[in-house]
C-alpha cells in the first residue's frame, strides 16, 4: 500500500466518524510565537483544547510538523527526522479514551488489518481508566500492556515535573512488534526496551490538563483527545522496509540523489543519502511556508540544515535545488502550496549552496593544512581563527570534525570569541545604551493605568546598570516604572520604538528615549540631566508629540508601501520584519529578486498617490475572524488576540496593527525609497523616509553628490593637464576636456576615440 493511500485512508476513516478533515497548518506557527516550528498536529487547536473559539467538536488532519530535537540522529537511525508528517485525530470536549481506543484498534485491525497479536500497547502507570479498556473492553492480552512513567506516558513527555505549561495530559501508544527475532533478544524484551524490536506508531494523548505557571495541573474545561501518527513510520511498517528512508515517500528523491552523486561521480553512505534527502524536504517545506535561510532563529534552521545536506553530499557545486522539484513532485497533491512556490525554492537553495561554497572554498584549505599530516585535534586559536576569519560556522567544523575523527576545543574557542565580542562592545560606545531585560522587573509592582497626560506621578521602581536602585544621578541612565502608568504612551511593539519625553521633579530634568513593556509594567528608559532622580519622588511626564507624529507617519508610509509593494510585485510579497521610529522606516519582505529601479519607482509613485489624495486613516477594533474575512492584512509570526485593531486605508490597505498611526495621508507629505538591499535569501529590504525628513535626506545626499562631482572633476582635470604633457597623448587631453567643459557627452565614438588614443 502506497503512502498516499494510508494517508487518504486515515482521513477517510475519521471523516466517517463524524471529523472535520482540516488541512494542515503552515510550518512556522502564525499565532503562536512561543513555538519555533509546528511540532505536532495539535499546535493549531491549543485555542480549542482550553475551550476556546470551539467551531467545531471533531477534527482530523495530516500536518507538517518540523522537529529539530533529533537532528543529530537524522540519517544515521532508520526513523529519525526533521520534517515529518503527522496524522491526527482530535476531539475538543467531545469524545474521550473510550472513542479514541476503539477508533484507534478499529483502524489499526480492521482497516489496516494489523495482526492483533502484532501490536503492543503502553498506558501511564496511574491511568487504570486506560488499562482497564484496552484490557477488558478490547481484550488485549495484558502481557502486551505495559505501563510507563510520565518521560514515556504524558504528552508533553514529563510535563508534570518539568513543563511547558499548557494543555497536556497522560497517552497510551500502540506499538508494532518486528518480531522476538529483532533487536535485543531478551525473553522480557517489551516496548519499554529501547532496542529496535518494537516501534511506536501511533500516541493517543488524552487532554485533560492545563499545567499552570506554577507547576500545577488542573483540569481544562473540557475533556480533548489529541493523536499523532508518524506517516513515515506507519508506512515503513507497512510496507515492511527496514528504514522510513527505503518507504515509497522517500526512494524517489533517494534515487534522485545516487544518481546526481552517481553522475559526479562521488560515493557517499547511505546514511549520508538519508540525511539528505530528510534536509532537502524539510528546507523546501520552510521556504515554502515563508522561513529563508538567514542568521535568526528560523532561519538558522534552514541555512544549518542546507550547510548540513551540502556537506555530506561532498559537492563543489550547487546541487541540492536540483532536488526540489523532486521533492514538489512527491508532495504537491497533499500540499498544494508547494507547487507555486517550486522555482521560488529553488532558486533560494541554489543561493545559499552558492554563498556557502564560496565559504567553503576559502576556508576548507586553511583546515587542510591545520589538520595536515594527520593531526587529529583543532586548537582553539584555530576554530576561532576559521570562524572569524574565514567566516566557517562552528557547526559546520563541528560536523566536518566528527567525521573526520577529530576533536576540537570549543571551550577555549568559547573563551576567544566572547573576548572578541567585549572587544567591540567596548568600540561601538554601547554603554550608554539600554539592554532591556523583561524579567529584570519581574519584582515591580504593575500599577493602574492613567489616561492623563502630562502624567503626574511617582517614581516606583528602579533600575541602574540591570539592578534595582533607589537613585540615578545627574549624567546617568537608569529604567523607572511610575504609578499610574500611562495608557496613552506608546510602549515598544510591533516593529514601533516607543515614545519619548520629558520627566520633571523637583530639582530634577530627565529624558525618557523609549518606552518598553515588562509584562504590562511601562518601563522608561530614563537619562537623568539635571540632579538625582529618586524612588518615590513625585514627577511629571510630559510626550514630545513631534517625534510621536513623525512616527506615525513613517508607520502609516510603512503601511502604504506594503501595499504598493503588492501592487507593483504581486501578492507574494509578505511582511517579514519592520522597523519604524522617527527618523526613517525599514520594511523587509519576501522577495526573492532585487527590485529594478522601475519598480522602485511604481512602487514610491503610488505611495505618493495615496499620500497626496489626502486619505482617511482609520482605526478599528474587532474580532479576529471579522478582520480576516474582510481581508486584513496580518504579519505572520506575530500574536493576535482575539480581538485586533485593523488600520484602514480606504482602497489603499488594510492591516492588522497595534501601532500609531497618522490621521490622514496628506500629513505624511512624501515618501522616498533611500535604499532597497537583501538581508536574507529571498528577503528584500527598504528604507524609506517621509515629510520633514525627505528634505533633510535630500540636503545630505546633495552635499555628499556635489562633493563627488568636485572630486570627479577634479581627478578629470588632473587627468587632462597629466595627459597633456606627454607626447601623443594630447587628443586624449582634448576629449577629457570637452567633456569636462560640457561639450561633449560620453557617447560610444567619444569612448571609441578615447579608447584608441590612450591605449594605442
Ligand atoms: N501531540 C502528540 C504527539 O505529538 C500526539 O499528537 O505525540
């Protein structure tokens, strides 16, 4: 039976029981940013499982999950991977253990037509609920029911004691036996060995918790069952292969890889193949659901994952993007998404494989040569060196360590580069700048909110150098919380720096350059001016409402030139970052290539259409499901609550935002593109400037162009007058100063002339 099959057989049979076939959820969690990828077929119904937002009782999907705990093991193991696919099946305070046992033995012997006597069940050793169905209601033979403590048994595994905090809730799993023939060979070998004999194939998790941030557990509002099925795993089963690699999902792209290696004539093991062809599928499903490789979290992932296939596959060129259509060509009717995206994916692959073989290139000599004559250790001064210099990532020399059989000594590379870190600290002058720990104010109190401004208030808590002060004194800088706070000070988020102001006591002048969030405690970020500022003294906060209002233009602009973006180079353009304050505006999208200056043009033209028609700016609050039906624009990777404020521009845009914004276009003036660069593959960048700003960006690019024509003229003279004293020279001397006196323009017979006389 092929994979497809077992897939749609899945689906298929709990749609009969009455789920929601519900498709998978993107990779990259869009409401949840506590999570670096989706990792279980759960993540999308967290809200459900707490009892929220329930639409529907009953749902079943196949969801692309990325892990990244195991990817030492990627490869070398027969079932270790990065990106897998889960099957599920979910009830969200409708049925429980009784319905999801019998559905799960039902499909397991009846659909799938399992041997009974080939599936082996555990139970959490305190759930006898379980037991006692799986025992007398299903009648498995009690010697195959083992029950395991909550590191096997609970899900999240040892939740109790360790977390996270969330949903959660005792499983059993089924497994299959390979036989007493596999494995250890012990007489009492059982699913608890961690030999080879038995494989999990299916978690049944019933969902019956909320661990609290205290560490207790109590019971939702409602009873949920969560299941996950390794696709992967249940089709090696049955499909009776020895790995998940040698399965109908995988041998297609496996053969595609021996033979581009076949035909380069390079040989690598199999479990190089393997780890491969995992890299490969997991890269194209990120790039796909919006995460480039770049240096940030995400996106670390992917470049390391790419840098790791790269590797293996012991290749000096390019090769990996190849495989990508492979990969679509496998996947594509289940995720439809992957197929518009093929080139796109693509051509990112073959950038980063082109970026890091220039790396490689450089670098791998230099460790030739360290490690020549045989030696079988790096010191630290040399990772450092092949970090630092060569710009060789530490996980990649790790990896090329290992398997070469060579020990590095990352302590003292440790030691070297944290040196070399307090080196430029020192050198870019950041003492005076605020390092905002949130958990720093965790002892503060959080006052009530005030809606008056200027502010009269006390000063409550305090911070100076990261620790809790009573005073900061004349020229030092310190972060305070007052109560009241403030509820009408913007404090930093979305991409927005907070306000900044003024604070005045008696005998003392303050600033405030930012304003941040500490878990709902305001914190300014204070430099004392004029005498000491203490805890309890009285003060007055006043915003400086200019920079306010330059802000709110250049988020209002960053609003419009999104959509301009969109407009100028199609929907795929996606917010992936934005930066705006008062002086300029930062946007980065998905892009994968660099905007011609026409479409710069179009894209700053229509901005400026929007600004000089002197639209409405409008601010709502509604419900999430109201905004995104009305097609409000969100960022991905940010959290929305349930209920969001949507920034309409009429006919211009519409977007999700928390953030201040201007009332009408017109006041923003003018928007101007200063620069367009990438800051990760298939990630563009812009930086835009507005009203009074414009100008001031014109003054200094005027100086700093008319500085250049003096300096071009100049060296031009220079040449002219050095052409003219040597001999034959002297029509080459003409034409540079036709040119120079505006006679002439550089056309191809002028250039031709040039050419011949210089270099006869
Ligand atoms: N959430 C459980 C798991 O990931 C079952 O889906 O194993």
């Amino acid at each position: 039976m092929l994979a497809k099959e077992i897939r749609e057989r899945y689906l298929r049979f709990f749609e009969k029981k009455g789920h929601k076939i519900v498709a998978s959820d993107l990779l990259v969690p869009e409401n949840d940013p506590t999570l670096l990828f989706t990792g279980a077929g759960m993540n999308q119904f967290k809200e459900q499982f707490m009892g929220k937002n329930v639409t529907f009782k009953r749902a079943t999907s196949s969801q692309k999950c990325l892990r990244t705990g195991d990817l030492e093991n990627v490869g070398r193991t027969p079932r270790h991977h990065t990106f897998f696919e889960m099957l599920g099946n979910f009830s969200f305070g409708d049925y429980f253990k009784r319905e999801a046992i019998n559905w799960a033995w039902e499909f397991m012997t009846v659909e799938m037509k399992f041997p009974k006597e080939r599936l082996w069940i555990s139970v959490y050793k305190d759930d006898e609920e379980a037991y006692s169905i799986w025992k007398d209601e299903i009648k498995v033979d009690p010697k195959r029911i083992v029950k395991l403590g909550p590191d096997s048994n609970f899900w999240p595994a040892d939740a109790p004691s360790k977390g996270p905090n969330g949903p959660c809730g005792p499983c059993s799993e089924i497994f299959f036996d390979w036989g007493p023939g596999t494995g250890c060979g012990k007489p009492d070998c059982s699913p608890a060995c961690d030999c080879s004999r038995f494989i999990e194939v299916w978690n049944l998790v019933f969902t019956e918790f909320e661990r609290k941030p205290d560490g207790q557990l109590v019971p939702l509002p409602a009873k949920n069952i969560d299941t996950g099925m390794g696709l992967e795993r249940i089709v090696s089963v049955v499909q009776n292969v020895p790995t998940n690699f040698d399965t109908d999902l995988f041998t297609p792209l496996t053969d595609a890889i021996k033979k581009v290696l076949d035909a380069k004539g390079v040989s690598v093991p199999k479990s190089h193949i393997n780890l491969i062809a995992d890299h490969i599928r997991a890269v194209t499903f990120c790039i796909t659901d919006g995460v480039s490789p770049s240096n940030e979290k995400r996106g670390y992932v992917v470049r390391k994952l790419i840098r790791r296939a790269y590797m293996k596959s012991k290749q000096k060129e390019a090769f990996l993007f190849n495989l990508v259509p492979v990969v679509v060509g496998l996947l594509k009717d289940i995720y439809p998404e992957l197929e518009g995206k093929r080139e796109h994916v693509a051509a990112i692959v073959k950038d980063e494989e082109d970026k890091f073989n220039e790396t490689l290139r450089a670098a791998m000599p230099v460790m030739e040569e360290m490690l020549s004559g045989g030696k079988k250790k790096l010191n630290g001064d040399q990772v450092f060196k092949l970090v630092d210099t060569y710009g060789m990532p530490l996980d990649v020399i790790s990896d090329e360590a290992e398997t070469r059989g060579v020990t590095i000594d990352v302590d003292t590379y440790e030691k070297l580069m944290e040196k070399r870190k307090d080196e430029s600290r020192k050198g870019s002058n950041i003492t005076s700048d605020f390092i905002f720990k949130p958990d720093a104010f965790a002892k503060a109190p959080k006052p009530e909110l005030s809606g008056d401004m200027p502010l009269l208030c006390d000063v409550v808590f305090m911070l100076k150098n990261g620790a809790p002060a009573d005073a900061i004194s004349e020229g030092e800088n310190g972060e305070i919380i007052t109560s009241p706070q403030s509820s009408v000070i913007y404090t930093e988020g979305g991409g927005q720096v907070g306000d900044a102001g003024h604070i005045e006591a008696d005998g003392v002048s303050a600033v405030f350059v930012n304003v941040c969030n500490a878990g709902g405690k305001r914190v300014f970020q204070t430099h004392v001016k004029k005498g000491t500022l203490r805890i309890g003294a009285k003060v007055k906060i006043s915003i400086d409402e200019k920079r306010k209002e330059r802000t709110a233009c250049n988020h209002t602009a960053t609003h419009l030139l999104q959509s301009a973006l969109r407009q100028v180079l199609g929907d795929q353009v996606k917010q992936s970052g934005s930066y705006v304050d008062d002086r300029r505006l930062r946007f980065d999208f998905t892009q994968l290539k660099k905007l011609t200056d026409r479409e710069l043009l179009a894209v700053e033209e229509l901005a400026n259409g929007w600004i000089e028609k002197n639209m409405p700016v409008k601010k709502e609050t509604k419900s999430l499901e109201e905004a995104k039906t009305e097609g409000a624009l969100s960022f991905f990777g940010e959290k929305y609550g349930e209920i969001v404020r949507m920034v309409t521009i009429p006919g211009a845009s519409k977007e999700l935002c928390g953030g201040t914004h201007v009332d009408n276009t017109g006041v923003i003036k003018f928007v101007k593109i200063i620069s367009e660069s990438s800051v990760a593959s298939g990630i563009r960048r812009i930086e835009a400037v507005t009203g009074e700003n414009v100008i001031a960006w014109l003054k200094e690019t005027s100086v700093g162009f008319d500085k250049e024509l003096k300096q071009m003229s100049s060296v031009a003279g220079g040449t002219a007058s050095l052409f003219k004293s040597v001999p034959g020279l002297d029509k080459a001397a003409a034409t540079v100063d036709k040119v120079l006196k505006n006679e002439a323009h550089v056309d191809k017979a002028l250039l031709k002339e040039f050419d011949e006389t210089v270099r006869p």
